[in-house]
C-alpha cells in the first residue's frame, strides 16, 4: 500500500542523500583499510589522512542528522497520509453500505404500476384487438362509433399499464 504512493522531489533528494552517504562510508572504509596496510615508511600519508579524517567525520556526522531529521518527517508526513487514506476508506465502506441498504428497501418499496379499470371491459378488449391488428385510432373510433379522444385515452392507458 505504502509503494503505491508516488514519490515527490523531497523523497527522492532523501534516497539520494541516503545513497550518497552510503558511497561515502565505503570509500572512507576502502581508505582506511589502505592505510592500514601501508608499510612504516609511508607516515606522511597517514598524518594527512589524520589531517583530513575529522573534517570528513564532522560533515557525515552533520549530513547524518539532517538526514535522520528529514527521514522523521517524511516519516510523519507518510504516517498521516496513511491515516487520512484509512479514515476515508472507512468513510467509503460505511457510504457503499448505506446505499446497499437504501437499494434494497427501493426495490422492496417499488409498488406495481397500477392498471386502469378498463382493462377488462369487453370494448376495451375489442379496441384493444383493433390497436393490435394495426388499425389507427381514427378507424377504431369510427368502426365503434366513439370519439377519437376516447379511443386515444384508452390506448394511452393501455400503453400505461404494460
């Protein structure tokens, strides 16, 4: 979840720091070694080595802890997006459950359409086979001697109640 979040100039100066540091120890540890194999004739080199050793001792120990002090941060600032990122899942699980429960009563709750009361009447019924037999409302009422608004009515009605 952590290496999912994409990282921003300051996380990558810190893996730098952290990798530049690291190259400086090894060439510190290399040199040293090398000295410490060099035969007694070689004093004047050890003395310069002495001569530079805690200038370099004092700038790893600085860029170590602005480096412990950066690492903190990153780390609270990680830590408190972590949160926020948990806090608003709970957040969205709790909505998601909530729809859940609302769509089921709507579903539950959804009456059926209602049918008119014509719907069993024996003209109704012949108006009706007129419609499905690809007559026009205006045939229709004129082969039933009704009005063409009723003969409409009726089929709007019709088409209402599938």
């Amino acid at each position: 979840m952590i290496a999912d979040i994409p990282f921003d100039n300051f996380q990558t100066l810190c893996v730098g720091a952290i990798l530049f540091l690291m190259a400086l120890l090894l060439v510190a540890r290399s040199q040293r070694k090398a000295t410490e194999k060099e035969p007694v004739g070689a004093l004047p080199q050890k003395k310069e080595a002495a001569r530079i050793d805690p200038t370099l001792r004092e700038n790893l120990s600085d860029l170590l802890l602005r480096l412990e002090e950066t690492s903190r941060r990153v780390n609270g600032q990680l830590e408190t997006r972590f949160q926020t990122l948990n806090r608003l899942l709970a957040e969205a699980d709790l909505k998601i459950r909530e729809l859940k429960i609302l769509s089921e009563r709507q579903a539950t709750d959804t009456p059926a359409p209602p049918k008119h009361h014509l719907a069993g009447d024996p003209e109704t019924l012949e108006i009706y086979r007129h419609a499905d037999a690809g007559l026009d409302p205006v045939e229709i009422a004129r082969k039933m001697n009704r009005q063409r608004g009723e003969i409409d009515l009726i089929l709007s009605l019709r088409k209402l109640g599938k």
